[in-house]
C-alpha cells in the first residue's frame, strides 16, 4: 500500500517521534526527557537520542542506521497513532481536554475515562470470520476487555467493519484535530459505552 507524506506542519507540530518511552514503558516528551536517561522508539522500539534544535528546542531522534526502519519517517498513520496514544493517555489521567467519538455526520460522544483501564497497539482482531483486522489501537476496561478499537486509515474502506466496538478514522482527521474521532464508517452504531442504559430514578 501506498503511503502518504506526512504535511510539513504536521512535522512541524509533533516533530518525527512525538515522545519517547522511558524504561519502564511511560510517555515521555522531549521537553522533559533526561539526558543521561534511556528512551526508546514507541514504533520500531530503537534507542533515540535527545538532541537540541538551533532554537534550543529539545526533540528526539534515531541512532544513525536505525532512522530508515521506522514508520515515523514516512507514515501519517504511525504519527497519527502516537499522537491519539498520547492524547488519550493523557485525559486516562485526568489532564488536557476530552477525546470524542462522532459517529458518521451525527452527534459527538465525550469516552468515558473512567471506563478505559489500559490503551494497547497494534492489536490483530478476528470477528466472527476467518479474516483479522489490525487495530491501531484498542481501549481495555479493568477486566481487559477491549471496549473500542481503534483502525486508522488514508482513505475510507470499500467494505466496513460492521462491529459497534470498530471505529475507522482518517490519520490525517487525527493530525489535525486529536481531540475528535469522526467515523468514516455510515453504518457504525453507537457503541454500548458511549450510550449508556437510563438511570430509572428511585422514590424511595
């Protein structure tokens, strides 16, 4: 499949590698990174470096010899991935603004961040059929279960994922707008967390 560029202000905005990973697996942006710590790609797992830019502006990079294995350096999907990781990581943790869910041309659902417990990548999901989706990534409850999933893409599919849990979003809708999943699936339903049962009310 044919990759789109990645638009120059996107670059500009998040740079090549949005954060790095600490050794024990936490977020970490160049801003507050150590120098004298380790980090690593959360794409292609390589060790980055801390370098400073000529404004003084921190911002991490790849080893020389590891740059060209990375989806950073030439997908919007793997940007756009990492930038909703660590959009939704952030308000897991009560900080920054709410991450909604539209569905297609209808309402806007605010998730629920009480409700997600972990945040996994790269996750291969089968429904049903002999066939396997990739989800970019998938939203865990506390007991483990997967309550979305999350499929990034360049261009809407032919033939849609019809599962309430399955969500397909444009990589460049995400790139420019984090905060908003807008569905590009017309068929999609509300899923079941995002439109929670009535609360009957008790006279007594």
């Amino acid at each position: 499949m044919v990759q789109t560029k990645i638009r120059p202000k996107y670059r500009r905005q998040y740079g090549v590698i949005p954060y790095g990973l600490s050794s024990t697996g936490k977020i970490i942006l160049p801003k507050e990174a150590n120098p004298q710590e380790p980090y690593q790609c959360p794409e292609c797992k390589g060790k980055l470096i801390l370098r400073l830019s000529k404004l003084k502006k921190p911002y991490f990079s790849h080893y020389p010899g590891e740059k060209r294995k990375c989806k950073l350096n030439y997908s919007s999907i793997a940007l756009a991935k990492h930038v909703l990781r660590f959009v939704l990581d952030q308000w897991m943790r009560g900080k920054g603004d709410p991450v909604e869910v539209q569905l297609f041309c209808g309402e806007r659902h605010e998730i629920p961040r009480d409700e997600i417990n972990e945040i996994k990548l790269n996750q291969r999901i089968r429904f049903h059929q002999k066939r396997r989706y990739l989800s970019h990534l998938s939203l865990l409850d506390r007991y483990g279960q997967s309550i979305l999933h999350i499929e990034l893409r360049e261009k809407s599919r032919v033939h849609h994922v019809k599962h309430p849990s399955w969500l397909e979003v444009a990589s460049e809708e995400i790139l420019s707008n984090p905060y908003l999943l807008s569905s590009l699936n017309p068929y999609m339903n509300t899923p079941y967390f995002l439109n929670p049962a009535p609360q009957q009310l008790s006279l007594f």
